[in-house]
C-alpha cells in the first residue's frame, strides 16, 4: 500500500541527490482495553513493518539512494519520535502517507496531520 510513497520519495531524493532516512516507531497502546489477540496482531504487524522496511532499505541502496533505517520497535508517541529524528538530523523535508489501515488510524490518529502542525521543516504528504 506504502509502495508508491516510496518510490516517490526515492525518486526526489535521487533527483536531489539526497540521503533518505527510514523511520519506523512502534506505537504506544494503552493495553487496559486489549485483548491477548491484538497483542497478537500488534506483534505480527511489527515484524511484518520490520521486513518491508529491511526491503525499503536495500531497494534504496540498489537504485544508487543513500539511505538509513530507524527501527524503533519500543512503544511511544510516533509524532514525538518523527519530530524528534528530524530534529536530530537536521531534516529538509518529511515524507508521509496519508492513509492507514484502521487499527493503526483508531491506535494513533491521524500522525501525518500531526506531524504536518508540529514540523519546523516541509511535510510532504503522498495520498494512497
């Protein structure tokens, strides 16, 4: 779903001769309202985030993007963890997808919408 995202950002990032960073954070839920089977799912859904990001990573690298991956797989804010990366590495723009799944939307909102108000950089936000 994430994919033509992706490769748009890869295609700047090659036209602009840039350096892409890879950032997953694992989202914090309160598990006072969670049943074994959505930690179940939450702990697939991670695995499965891992191996596409793995896949991003190394399709950046053999279409000559320099590029790195954060995988942050401790639960906490996304919004506080993408803002703060692109604090840490001096960021010109953010790269995010305006749609999720509905787990993920109930989960954490809308972080692209977030990240959109709180940013001191360009957001650029890929509808899929």
């Amino acid at each position: 779903m994430y994919r033509p995202a992706f490769n748009a950002a890869v295609g700047m990032a090659r036209s602009l001769d840039a350096r892409l960073t890879l950032l997953y954070k694992e989202p914090f839920v309160d598990g006072m309202f969670m049943s074994p089977e959505i930690y179940d799912y939450i702990a697939r859904e991670t695995s499965d985030r891992k191996n596409v990001a793995d896949e991003w990573l190394r399709a950046s690298l053999e279409k000559g993007v320099g590029a790195d991956l954060i995988f942050d797989s401790e639960p906490g804010n996304v919004v506080d963890a993408i803002i703060s990366r692109s604090h840490e590495r001096k960021s010109d723009l953010i790269l995010m997808v305006s749609q999720s799944d509905p787990v993920s939307a109930w989960i954490v909102g809308s972080v692209t919408r977030q990240v959109i108000r709180r940013a001191d950089c360009a957001v650029w936000s890929v509808h899929v």
